[in-house]
C-alpha cells in the first residue's frame, strides 16, 4: 500500500514567526555587546516561563522537572556565574506549582494528603517555626535560610507529590530520572578522576574547596553535587536502588543496564572519598535482604555482607589504591577523623545540657558562618546532620526528628512487607532500602537535608505510601487484562 506524506496546510501566524525573529535578533546582538550573562539570564526566565505553563497543563511533568533540576542546581551555580542564586528556582516552583494545583486539583486530590506523613511535617514546620524565638538570640537571617532546608521544603513537597503522582507510571518514571541523573554524575565524576576539571569546578577548589577535597594530592570527586559528601551518598543510594532492581523481576535487557548502572555509581562512591557512605551502602543492603523475606537471601546476603566487611576490616588487600584504603578506614575506630567527631560531641553534651531546646536555626554549619558568624557555636564542625539537629533543637528536638523519621521507616517497611507483587514490591523494597540507608548515613554527613538526596527521600516516602493503591491499579489492569 502506497505511503503518504501529507504535510499540514496549517498557517502560521506571522506574529509569532515575526516576534521568533525580533527575539533571535535581540539575543544575539546582547551576546555581542553584554557577553553571555544577558542571553543565560533570557534562557533562564524562558525556562521559568516553560515550566510555568507546563504546571499549568501538566503540573505532574514539571514536578518531574524539578526532581531532576535538583541533581543539576550544584553545577548550574558552579559553572554559570550571573549572580543569581539558581537555588531561587526552585522555590518558585515549588511555590507557584502549589498555587496552580490548589487551583486545578479536586477534593479527591487534597484527600490524599490526609495523612501521618504530611501531618508529621506540618508539625515540624510549625515547631521550627517557634525557634524563631530561641532565647539563644541567633541571626533571624541564618533562622530563615536553615528553616527552607529543614522543615519548608518537605512540607511542601511531600502534600505536592501526593496530589501529582498516582500511578506505576508515575513510579517508573521517577526511578528512570533519578538513576538517569545519578549515571551522568558518576560519569561526570570519573571525568574529574581520569581527565579533568572543568573551569567551574577549578574555580571552587582555589576559593576553599581544596581544604576538604584534595587530601594527600587526591582529589576527592564532588561532581554536580555541593561537595563530595554529598557524591558519595548519594551515589551509593541510587546505586543500591539500582542494583535491588536489577535483582528484581524484570526483562533481562532492564536488568543488565541496571547493573552497569549500579556498578557505575558505586565507583563513583569510591571516586567521592566518603566514608559515610559505607553505611548508607551496608545499612541499605541489610533491609534490602530482610524485606525480601526470603530465606535463602537473607542467608545468602548475610554471607556477602559479612565476607565484604571481613575484607575491608581484617585484610589489607587493596590498599595501594588510595580510595580503597581510605574506604578502609571507615572501619577503623582509631582513625584520627572519627575520634574527633567523638570530641565533639563529648563536647556538646555538657554544652547543651541546660539548653533542652538548642541554640536556634542556623547558628551552626554553613548558616552558621556566614549569618551567626559571632556566636561561639558557629565555630563547631557538626560533622553530622544528627549532631546540627541537636544543636539546632536541642534534646528535645532532636528526639521528636528522630520520632519521625524513625516512624516513617517503620511505616514504610510495613507497607512493603504487605505488598504481593513482587514487581511493585522490589521498587518500593529499592526506595525504603535507600531511605535507611541515607537516614543512617546522616549520622556521619549532612546529607538526608541536602538536594538532591532529600528530594529523592521525600518522594520516595510519598511511593512506599501509596504502595497499596499502586497495588490495586495492578490488580484491576490484570483484571481487566484476563
């Protein structure tokens, strides 16, 4: 049968062929006489203007978006310098998609956010909120920069993605993009090791960088992210998400990318020189078994779990390589590094022991320094995201965070523990793994607050959650299907 081509006799209005033109012009000639800063600011607000009419059609698409543009936004402020904190886009999304769902969503949408997950954050919202007025008399600047990062964005967030995300497509999508973006940042990373830097990523070595990251003459790989900490967990995050779907009940071709994947970003862990992101690894693995429920894993992966950290604690096998030795040294409880952090908090505990509520938002780590800069505190290296929530909170805070987050887990391995089909059950099995495993991570490094491993976490809660309703639209299509 004959083919046609059939092309449309559909006009076009001048106008816009006419405005294309003026624009291009008008780009151009800014390149010439304002270098690149002017034309990236247009391609900015363009973007800003894209995202805001695809909220407007399909808000869940640029949810999507942003999920991705939060493993972007390091190397955006690292590498394209115009003076405008990139981190702003993200609050104008988040922003403006809640207006635009508030207006186009039903009252069956806002019926899903009635739950103990959003709940539980609204009521660390508003308890973060009354540290504003923490006797300990920190900078109201440094409390509302820390306040966006601990409380604001997963109150908006988490109730954002129950009313956009509903089904197994929306799922597949997510794990698509996260393990997508975490590729391309390993691959980015082994760049930096084996090639070299980029102008921006030299930039921020010789402004500070170089202090925490070149260690003995070895660079240690950051990536896109904010710093190598950051790298580091999160590639064995998405790297153990990887590889427990590559183990899962899917087509061969899946799997082996999965694994090339998961290979990809655990040397890209190595690469990043963290050791706490052993843990996020190890932790992770260990649910990934138990959630199983089966026996001959669970034994199994006993058995690798304890013969890889045999190796790495009672051999030395390796050590001419630098990562793999300092990788070792995770396991060492003498090492220099570790004992300090110890001091530390030794030092804490009677620092804070009449100060049940802490001492404010922001008065310690990066707020710390540059907004509270004159308090004693700001001077202390938290080293983890447990210790700056104590000392943001106090005992008391400290103790209703990890209520929380404690519960979640809990709640979360419920869900999944109920959960029959064993092709749902292996991605949900994937998130609550990799949540465990940065909860556990953040003991060492400030990373379950830090994009994107905290966007990844939030809306990973939000798919264990819906896991149940995931389950019946399987059920019914099966259904349907016979």
């Amino acid at each position: 049968m004959e083919q046609k081509w059939v092309i449309s006799d559909r006009k076009v209005n001048p106008l816009i062929a006419i405005g294309c033109l003026l624009v291009s012009v008008i780009i151009s000639f800014a390149t010439y006489k304002f270098g690149t800063a002017l034309p990236i600011l247009f391609v900015s607000l363009s973007f800003m203007a894209l995202m805001l009419y695809t909220f407007l059609h399909k808000p869940k698409i640029a949810l999507f978006m942003l999920i991705a543009y939060c493993f972007l936004v390091g190397i955006l402020g690292r590498e394209v310098d115009i003076g405008i904190p990139f981190g702003l886009l993200i609050e104008g999304l988040l922003l403006g998609g809640w207006l635009i769902t508030v207006i186009k969503s039903s009252r069956g949408d806002f019926s899903n956010v009635a739950n103990e997950l959003c709940l539980l954050w609204v009521l660390w919202f508003i308890l973060s909120v009354l540290q504003v007025a923490n006797p300990a008399g920190g900078s109201l600047n440094g409390w509302a920069s820390e306040l966006k990062t601990v409380a604001l964005y997963p109150m908006l967030i988490i109730p954002l993605t129950f009313m956009s995300f509903k089904s197994n497509k929306d799922l597949n999508v997510f794990l698509i993009i996260i393990i997508g973006c975490s590729v391309l940042a390993a691959l980015n990373g082994i760049k930096q090791e084996h090639w070299r830097l980029s102008p921006g990523e030299l930039k921020f070595l010789n402004t500070g960088g170089d202090v925490t990251h070149l260690l003995w003459g070895k660079l240690r790989v950051f990536s896109f992210y904010t710093d190598a900490g950051q790298f580091g967990a999160s590639q064995a995050h998405i790297g153990l998400v990887a590889l427990t779907l590559a183990l899962g009940p899917f087509k061969r071709w899946k799997r082996i990318l999965l694994f090339i994947a998961a290979g990809l970003m655990f040397y890209g862990m190595l690469l990043s020189g963290t050791r706490g992101a052993l843990f996020a690894l190890l932790v992770g693995a260990v649910f990934v078994i138990f959630l199983s429920k089966k026996f001959k894993i669970l034994l199994l992966g006993g058995i690798v779990l304890a013969l890889f950290v045999g190796f790495l604690k009672f051999t030395h096998i390796g050590d001419g390589n630098y990562h793999i030795y300092r990788l070792r040294t995770a396991l060492n409880p003498k090492d220099a590094s570790l004992n300090v952090r110890f001091e530390t908090q030794a030092f804490l505990k009677n620092y804070l022991k009449n100060k049940p509520f802490g001492e404010g938002l922001g008065v310690i780590g990066a707020n710390g320094n540059e907004y509270n800069a004159d308090m004693f505190i700001s001077t202390v290296q938290p080293d983890s995201y447990f210790v700056k929530v104590w000392v943001m909170y106090g005992v008391v805070g400290l103790t209703i965070w990890l209520c929380i987050t404690v519960y979640i887990l809990g709640k979360c391995c419920g869900i999944v523990w109920n959960i029959k089909d064993k092709g749902l059950q292996t991605k949900l099995i994937a998130l609550t793994s990799g949540y465990a495993g940065i909860l556990f991570c953040s003991y060492g490094n400030e990373v379950i607050n830090v994009f994107p491993s905290s966007m990844v976490v939030y809306v990973s809660w939000v798919f264990v959650f819906l896991g149940p309703k995931l389950e019946r639209e399987i059920l019914a299509r099966k259904k349907l299907a016979s």
